[in-house]
C-alpha cells in the first residue's frame, strides 16, 4: 500500500509543543483541559487566546510566525517514529504528507532531519492556497488527525485513518468508512487488517 501520513499531532507533537512554550512565556496554561484532540473546542479557542491579543497578537499564527523555529525542536508523538519504520518493513510506500505556511517549510525539513523517519518522500503543501491533500498525492491511505481530510479521501474511493489520541472523534467516524485510531498500535493494527483483505 502506499500510505500518506499527516505531520503535525500525528508524527510530531505540535499542540503539546504550544503548550509548553506558551506556559513557559505567559506563565500558563494556554489551553486548560486539553482533552488530547488538536481539534478539540479548546484548540480552536486558543488560536485567540486573550493573553495573545494583549501582547499584539492578532492570533497564534502571529506568535508562531516569530518562534517558527519552535517546529523543528518539537517530540514525536508517542510511538510514530517506530509505526513508521514498520509499516516501511511491511513493503509500504510512506509518504509524510503535511500543508504549512511557506514560512514554517524550513523546520519540516529540520524536524525530519532529527527524528529521520523512514518515509520514501516528503511532500508539503502550502496551506495559504487551500490545496487539499487528496489532490496533492496518489496514496491509497491517508493517516490525518482532521477529520475532514480523511473524508476526502473516502470520498475519492480511498482509504483514511482518523488519528485521534484523545478519542474526541470516535463517534464522528461511525458510518463514514473512516477508521479511528486513538494511538500508532490501533493505526498498524488497521493497515494490517487492510493488508490481509487485499491479500
């Protein structure tokens, strides 16, 4: 199978990365109750957050503009880098597949150059022309923590695995042909089930 995988929340662990940076410069928490979904109620209310807009900040795209290079310092999320390596050992051709602003491309190639997983291309997207990932690749899976991503691409007859750690959007997939996967052994366990139907 050739698999794209998402990068920010799925490979990398980007909201925990705001959450620890924001602590360490305002002195708080940035996102109380954090329920482990990066598109939770609680992420999408701090993008405006008000201790942002009182330091200038029209929103955390602004403050992430000027610390960009926190990208490149963030953790893998728990369990990616080896998922990676092992579906790459099934005989699985492994795409990171991810769409930023041009401004934050450089710490993408400086985040896999740390962690080097073992994908076969990198492929990013600019986000600020609204291309879809679906177009973007010819991979028959995709493994995206966004909901609406996946949904493309069972639309276009393909398969897709909600990655979704904090279980936020188990229900939402029911009836969509979109798998769940609440860690990377539920994502290797779904490829391999995929792999023994086509076999």
């Amino acid at each position: 199978m050739r698999v794209a995988i998402d990068c920010d929340d799925v490979m990398l662990d980007f909201i925990g990365l705001v959450r620890k940076c924001f602590l360490k410069e305002f002195g708080e928490e940035g996102i109380p109750g954090y329920s482990g979904s990066p598109w939770g109620e609680e992420v999408v209310a701090f993008t405006k957050h008000p201790l942002l807009l009182a330091a200038g900040y029209d929103s955390w795209w602004d403050w992430l503009r000027e610390r960009d290079w926190l990208w490149g310092t963030a953790d893998a999320i728990d369990g990616a880098i080896a998922a990676v390596r092992t579906l790459r050992a099934r005989g699985h051709y492994l795409e990171m597949l991810t769409s930023k602003p041009r401004w934050a491309e450089p710490q993408v190639w400086r985040w896999l150059g740390k962690w080097r997983p073992a994908f076969h291309r990198a492929t990013i997207i600019d986000s600020s022309k609204r291309e879809r990932k679906v177009d973007s690749t010819d991979a028959d899976v995709m493994v995206d923590d966004k909901f609406e991503t996946c949904e493309e691409f069972v639309e276009a007859g393909r398969r897709a695995i909600l990655f979704d750690p904090g279980n936020v959007h188990r229900q939402r997939v029911v009836g969509t042909g979109i798998a769940h996967a609440a860690s990377w052994s539920e994502v290797l366990e779904i490829i391999e089930i995929w792999e023994e139907v086509e076999d």
